[in-house]
C-alpha cells in the first residue's frame, strides 16, 4: 500500500502470520528481524493469555486473547510512527481483530483491515460456520469503508479453484440485465488490464471444506 506522510511517499509492508505461539518466538532474533521488515503485522494462533509478557521493539501490540483456553489466539502489531492513524474497532466476534488507517494517512479514504483465525473445521473450538459469523462483521462495518484488506489463518485449502466468475453474455441479454453483465465484466476485465493471471497457481494440491467456503466467501 503506498501513502503519503508528512509530503513523504512511503510504501506499507503488511504480514500475517501464524506463530503457533508467540511468548518464544520474540526472544527468537531471526524472528524478530523478519518483523522488522514490516509495518503492519497480524499473528494468529499466539496462545497468549493475560498474564503474558510480550514486547515488540517498535511495535504496538493490540492482542485478542483466547477465551476458552490458552489456544488459539490473535495480536496486531503496529510500527509506532503509523499508531496515530490506526483505530481498533470492537465487535463480538472471537475470530476476529479489526482495525482501521485513517484516511490522513493513506490519501484514498479509511481502509478496514482484519486479523482473522478460524480453527479447523474438525477441531473442537471450531464453530458449525465461521464464514457466516464474519459476514455478519465485515456487512456491519464495510459499508463505512473505502476499501477492506483480509489477513489471517482460514485454514482454507483451495488448490486451483477459480475466485472469479465469468459472466455469460447471452444469459444476461435475454434477462435484459446488460447493465449488470457490463458491472460484472468490467470486475474480471480488471485483472487482465492490470495484467494479473487470473489462473491461480497453488502447490497444495487439496480443496477442503473450507476452501470451497473460503472461494464463495
């Protein structure tokens, strides 16, 4: 994401990761000196409570602690220079952080970013649809947004399937919706005139049950 500070162009670099716990990983060097080569971090899975003592060096930290059990688990970590235009937003839902960067900053409008975990579907802390749970946020709180960026942990295996739909001419012409097949043609025109394959390429080879949730989500 490229904005502008103090007349400055500047470049964001954001991260998601899932750390499987992140009490050890911050007396890891290495670690830490991948971090540093980012502005906006998510963790998931940091399986932290309340009584646990972390520090980032220029960092922020907003955690989200698991309710049940010391699993699972969520943190946002903010470079220092960037706290003054990050709002946290609260809602009810344990799957997700949400947090705002003010339109001063990125010159485009307000961006709503998430930092999302889904347990996976077999496991006990699962619930029967997540994806329903976060349509009910993102319907919440979209609308006040210029733009939306989604980090996290789906536990989504999705292969090759297609994201995109390709509009059928004719079906659309005799329902006599041009209108709405020239709105929907134009969102798939759009990869091939910013030249972005839309085939995807993936090594894992397996779709889930959750990738097919992920892709209709």
């Amino acid at each position: 994401m490229n904005c502008d500070i103090d007349g400055q162009k500047r470049t964001i670099k954001c991260l998601s990761l899932n750390v499987c716990g992140l009490v050890t990983k911050q007396n890891c060097p290495e670690f830490i000196s991948i971090l540093n080569n980012f502005d906006i971090i998510t963790f998931q899975e940091t399986k932290t409570d309340i009584l646990d003592h972390i520090e980032l060096d220029h960092f922020k930290l907003y955690f989200k602690h698991a309710t049940k059990c010391k699993s699972g688990g969520l943190c946002v970590a903010i470079k220092h220079y960037l706290v003054p235009y990050v709002s946290m937003i609260k809602t009810d839902c344990d799957l997700v952080v949400w947090f705002s960067l003010s339109c001063s900053f990125t010159c485009k409008g307000d961006v709503l970013f998430d930092a999302i975990y889904l347990p996976p579907k077999n496991s006990k802390y699962a619930l029967e649809d997540p994806f329903v749970v976060l349509q009910k946020d993102i319907d919440m709180l979209c609308k006040s947004y210029s733009h939306m960026c989604c980090l996290g942990d789906f536990n989504s295996r999705i292969r090759n399937l297609q994201g995109y739909i390709e509009p059928d001419c004719e079906i659309f012409s005799e329902i006599q919706l041009n209108e709405l097949y020239n709105d929907l043609n134009a969102d798939v025109t759009h990869f091939d005139t910013t030249h972005i394959c839309k085939q995807r390429s993936h090594t894992d080879l397996v779709v889930n049950n959750y990738g097919y949730r992920f892709i209709d989500f």
